[in-house]
C-alpha cells in the first residue's frame, strides 16, 4: 500500500510558482520532495518547464547604489573572472558565495558548486551567465585580463569603504610574525598598478602611511605598526553589513591580543 498523501495547500504552491518560485524552492519550503511539488501542479494544468532558467536580477550591476553591490563589486573585482561569456568566482571560503548568489539569483536556487583544487584543497565557485551583467561588469571595469588593466571605478564617495573591504576580501592579507611573545601584523592588498594606486589615495586621507611596492607584473600595497593597521581595520569595518568571516575573525583576533597585551 501507498502513503498517505500529504496535505498540502495547492492554493498557495501555484502562488509560489506563479511568482517566479522554482519548484525545488518550494519543496525546501514546504519540506516535501520536488516530485511531489511537481505533480500537483501537473494535476492542476500548470505547465512545469523541465528545465526552467535560473532567475537572474539582470540590473544587479547597473547601478553601484547600495553598500552591498560596492562590496561585491570589489570582490568581484579582485577575485572574479571574465570568460565574456560568464562571471566565474571561485574561493576556499564556504558559505560566503551564498551570500552573493542571494544578491543576484531571484529564488537563490543557483547552487554555489564545489570542487578539488590540483594541491587537495576544497574550491567552492559561483558562476553568473547574464549577457547585460557581464556588460555592466565590464563597465566598472571586470574585463578579461582585469589584473593588468582594472582601474577604480567611479562610484559614490560614499561606497569606498564596502569597495575597499571586497577587495581585500578578495586579494588581500592580514597576517603576524612573532617577536619573542610580541604580535608584529602586516596588511596588505595587491592588484594593477592603477587600483592599488587609487585605493592607497582613499586609505592616506585617515592619516595612515601606506607603502607601495612592485612584484613582477602585480602591484601591492601595504601598512606596518599594529596601530596603524588596527586604524586601518576599523575604518574599514565599521558598519560592515558584509564582509569575509574568516578575515573579520582575524581582525577580531588582533583586537583582542592588542587589549589584552595592554
């Protein structure tokens, strides 16, 4: 014998799946398999596409209004690539993607995939497939090959410090070494010539000395003195709607052995 059928409101699954819900999307909401979603909307002639397209908030990037798309933004920038066909963003952090795959994809169904990179290590990567967000990107400045040619965009004023945030999140370092039992922390971003030139102008105006060194073809910037990283950190975390788990602990880690050394 079968099981019992389980009452579920239709009213409310068709709602859903009129309103652009994906059909396994509604099943995790309602905690039923995606078969069974997909079968009483059968019943009730709704057509279920069998390959229906991810969701795409096309104009995400359009226009850099808010701190969370300066954030990604930067990130992006960083960290991103450009087939011109798709963006692709791969990272060793868990869960961090989701955040930014909840910011583009309408019913936040595009799985943030996994793989092993050549050393062992567990990659996870995001890829976005939008002919009008791989345009805007391109405008801000996300281009094949950025790592030679990416500039600062021009945004608000009042997105520089997400912006900065994304990039170090995405190309930068927060590190010490020890001398004797003392902490001695070095902070550094690196990129292109003309970002890292940029972003050392828009740190210097908190009355910061910021170094500038040259790697090869990359580019990098970089604070010593605990003082005046910890300066550095906190101007660009504060009121921090987003950022990097692993970096902010650190970030917390050195306040915590900077109070208790003092």
């Amino acid at each position: 014998m079968g099981g019992k059928r389980k009452d579920l409101d239709i009213n409310q699954i068709i709602n859903l799946y009129k309103d652009n819900w994906s059909a396994s999307k509604i099943s995790r909401l309602l905690k039923v398999d995606v078969v069974t979603i997909t079968s009483r909307l059968r019943e009730n002639n709704i057509e279920v596409k069998k390959h229906r397209k991810y969701l795409i908030n096309k104009n995400y990037f359009s226009k850099i209004n808010d701190q969370n798309k300066s954030y990604w933004l930067g990130f992006l920038m960083a960290d991103g690539y450009n087939s011109d066909k798709y963006i692709r963003i791969d990272i060793q952090d868990n869960n961090h993607l989701d955040k930014l795959r909840d910011e583009v994809y309408i019913n936040n169904d595009m799985p943030v995939r996994q793989k092993k990179s050549k050393t062992g290590k567990t990659v996870y990567y995001l890829t976005i497939q939008d002919k009008q967000i791989i345009q805007d990107c391109e405008k801000w400045g996300i281009v094949n090959k950025k790592g030679f040619i990416c500039q600062y965009p021009n945004i608000d004023v009042d997105y520089d410090i997400p912006f900065i945030r994304g990039v170090f999140d995405g190309d930068g370092s927060l590190s010490y070494s020890m001398d004797g039992n003392y902490r001695r922390y070095a902070f550094s971003i690196v990129g292109s010539k003309k970002i890292i030139k940029q972003v050392i102008e828009k740190i210097s105006v908190i009355g910061v000395n910021v170094k500038f060194r040259k790697m090869k073809s990359i580019y990098g910037l970089y604070v010593r003195g605990n003082r005046q990283i910890i300066k550095v950190l906190e101007w660009l975390y504060n009121e921090s709607d987003i950022h990097l788990d692993r970096k902010y602990e650190k970030y917390q880690d050195m306040l915590e052995w900077y109070k208790n050394k003092n």
